[in-house]
C-alpha cells in the first residue's frame, strides 16, 4: 500500500486521471433497456480511455503514460499532496536523492520500487549490476596505481581477464557480506515485514509500512543511496591526479551516509539503528575484502 511521503499516512491510491489525453470523457454509452444490448467493438481511442484510467491504480505509472488531466491524491492527514514526485521526472528525483530529502526516498521505497512479493524491481537489479561493474573498475584502478604494495602479489601478472575475474569476484563478495549482514541485523532486530492474509486474493502479502520491510526491500535501500558511488566516472573523462584517494574515501563516506539515511526512514529505527546497521555492513565488506586480498598478499592495498 502507498503512503503519504510527508507523514506517512497509508492511502489506497496515489492519483486519478480525470479524462484522456484525446479530451474524450469515460461515460458509458447509454443502453437501450427495450432491447437486448449489444456489444460495442473496441476501437482505438476506447483503448487509450482504458490505458489512461489505469492510473488509479495505487502504484505511480511512468509520466509518459500520464497524458490527461491528473490529479493527485491528497492526504487526509497532513492535507499535502501525497506523493508530488509522480508529476517530476528523474533529473529532480536524482537532485532530491543527492540532497538527501526524506519525501523523495519514501516515494523510491514505498511508492514506486516498493513490491508486496519480495522481489527486486527489474530496474533496481540493473542499477546493482551497473554499480558492481562500476565498482570493479575503481578498485582495479586504485589497487594498480599503488606499485609498490602489489609487486609481491601475483595477480598484477596474470593475463587481463583473468585479473578481471578477480576484481569481479572480490565486489561481488564484499558487496553481498554487506546486504547480508545488514539484512540479518535487521530481521535479529525485529525489523522485519509482516505478513498478511488477502481474503480476495487468497494469498499473504507483505505489508508495506515504515518501520517494516522485507529483506529486498533493505537491498533496494542500499542501492538506491549509492548512486554517488557513479560520480568519480568523471575521473574516466578528465584525468588528473587523486593524490592518497582522496576522492575514492569522499565519495565511500558519502554514501554510507546516504544508506544511513536510506535505512533510516526505510526501518523507522532512528540515527542510532541505523548507524549500527550500516557499521555492521560496511564492517563486514571490510573483512570480505581484507579475507580476499590477503590471500593474493594485497591486503595493503585496503
């Protein structure tokens, strides 16, 4: 169920779209009770009447699928919109993450990654994927441009893809000690999803409240607040000199304080909570990293 971004609130729906884009209303056509009535044929402005209405739905649809009058839900409680992020497109989502506003990650976790089966969003997959490869790159970068701690190590020497391999395995590993451990934390803290019984559907879903979530929804956090982790890319268009990885431990300490903030209003725990769960986590990568690494006499290089 959808909440409120600025208290809250559950509400059934995030929207409801008035009309189509093409001006024509959604009134039924009138029935003549004297006959039999017969069935319409379906034509193709009757098709894009049914594709607008299906923005009552209480997920928020893409913003090009919104083509007619929308108007947004307004919260009983705060009496504010409920989620304005469903009219803004992704460049001011992006902005809102950076400056890490609270609305704009309950409208990500709740309202449009949020899912009732525990499953990752197919677009949260492709961001971890692209934030694992991105990561590779930095670490394969930073530990070759310190010579002097690899030259007893053996895998500056073996062939490129097969020092590829490694550095993949390496962020992969310390990536999933990461969720994992933050994710056992969490479920040992009581902070896990509640399941609930659908009499219609006949099935238990997950409720989707603050305070509760389901373990990929904690990895859906995580992801979302390292999209700073894609900044130093510019260090892939303008060279220059990074002297002691600076930029590197800026930008690792921005986004452990992003996933502080992300499981912060994700969990409802507080500063405290979340601080133990994202030093846990990041604890934990450290040891993955520092097991793997000493195994190759690159434990340096950390």
């Amino acid at each position: 169920m959808p909440i409120c971004i600025e208290c809250r609130y559950p509400i059934s729906r995030l929207y409801h779209v008035l009309h189509s884009g093409n001006g024509g209303s959604h009134k039924p056509p009138p029935i003549n009770r004297s006959t039999k009535p017969t069935q319409q044929p379906r034509h193709s402005s009757d098709t894009n009447n049914e594709k607008s209405l299906a923005g009552t739905s209480s997920k928020p649809a893409p913003n090009a699928l919104l083509t007619g009058d929308v108007r947004l839900t307004q919260c009983p409680r705060c009496k504010r919109f409920a989620d304005k992020y469903v009219e803004h497109d992704y460049v001011v989502l992006f902005i809102d993450l950076v400056l890490v506003k609270p609305q704009v990650y309950r409208h990500l976790l709740f309202n449009r990654l949020g899912r009732d089966d525990d499953e990752l969003d197919p677009s949260i997959t492709r961001l971890g994927v692209l934030l694992l490869l991105f990561n590779v790159y930095l670490t394969w970068s930073r530990i070759e441009s310190l010579p002097h701690m690899t030259a007893s190590s053996p895998i500056p020497h073996l062939p490129i893809l097969l020092q590829y391999a490694f550095y993949l395995l390496l962020c992969a590993i310390t990536t999933l000690a990461q969720h994992l451990s933050i994710r056992w934390l969490a479920q040992a803290l009581g902070l896990e999803a509640r399941s609930v019984y659908d009499a219609e559907t006949g099935r238990e879903d997950v409720e989707n409240i603050p305070g509760r979530s389901t373990p990929n929804g904690i990895s859906t956090a995580l992801f979302v607040s390292s999209c700073m982790k894609l900044f130093p890319i510019l260090m892939v268009v303008w060279r220059f000199e990074d002297a002691g990885g600076m930029v590197g431990q800026g930008v690792e300490w921005a986004v452990a304080l992003q996933n502080l903030e992300a499981l912060r209003i994700l969990l409802e725990c507080g500063y405290v909570g979340a601080a133990a769960l994202v030093g846990v986590g990041w604890t934990s990568r450290w040891a993955a990293a520092r097991l793997i690494l000493g195994s190759v006499r690159l434990e340096q290089c950390l």
